[in-house]
C-alpha cells in the first residue's frame, strides 16, 4: 500500500514515516505540508492512502480530501485531528475520508485502521467513519 502524509505538522509526519517503514506492506511515497501540496502530489503518486490532518494551512485538509476523492475515488484518506468531536468526524465524514483518528491514537489503533480501509479487506473501501462514530 502506498501511503502519502500529508501534515503542517513535521514531527507528526517524520513519527508517522518511521513508523510505517517498519511495516513490510506500507510504503510512505511522500509526505505534503499543505492541502494544495497534498492534492498535487496525490494527483502525481496516485497513492492507496493519504493520512490527512484536517487543519492545514492554504487548503484545509477537508477540501483536500473532496478533491483527492474527486479525482481519485478509489483513494482512501483517513483523516487525523488533534481533537476529538463529533463536528470533526462528521466533517471528515462528509468531506469524504474514509476515516478519522485522534492524532493522540495509538499506534496499533492507527495500523488496525489502515489495514481494515483496505480493499479486500472486510470493510473494503466503504467508510470507517461511521464504525468509529459507535
């Protein structure tokens, strides 16, 4: 699975790229500092995963994600905060992501997330933002 961050946040995208170089199917192809980077380099890598924080500078991670899905609907796109609220998971519901995280999440939640918005996968590409509303 290729997987693009896309985070303001250099420390949270450096512990997200170390994280997932340890795992055998994650490959990180690259990383966006803001939402207009992170449609752009959608668009050019066509990854399987954007990991999209919802507050980014120039475009924020919601209309980002309305674009990426635009364009690549078979993309998936979990999106993380560092808050927790229901107008955040129902924005990131209605922006279009398959899934929303608490930045604060534990590693082995945000793994176990990613590996079930997989295709082929029991939930498939079907969004996991309403699972996690429960």
């Amino acid at each position: 699975m290729r997987v693009l961050i896309a985070d303001d946040d250099t420390g949270f995208r450096t512990f997200m790229r170390r994280t997932l170089k340890n795992e055998a199917d994650l490959t990180v192809v690259g990383e966006a500092m803001d939402g207009e980077e992170a449609v752009r380099k959608a668009k050019e890598l066509k990854p399987s995963l954007v990991l999209m924080d919802i507050d980014l500078p120039r475009t924020d991670g919601l209309e980002a994600t309305r674009q990426i899905k635009g364009s690549l609907p078979e993309t998936v796109v979990i999106m993380f905060s560092p808050l927790d609220g229901m107008e955040y998971r129902d924005a990131a519901a209605r922006s279009g992501a398959n899934g929303f995280l608490v930045k604060a999440t534990a590693i082995s939640q945000i793994l176990s997330t990613i590996r079930r918005s997989l295709p082929g996968e029991s939930t498939g590409n079907k969004p996991l933002v309403k699972e996690q509303l429960q």
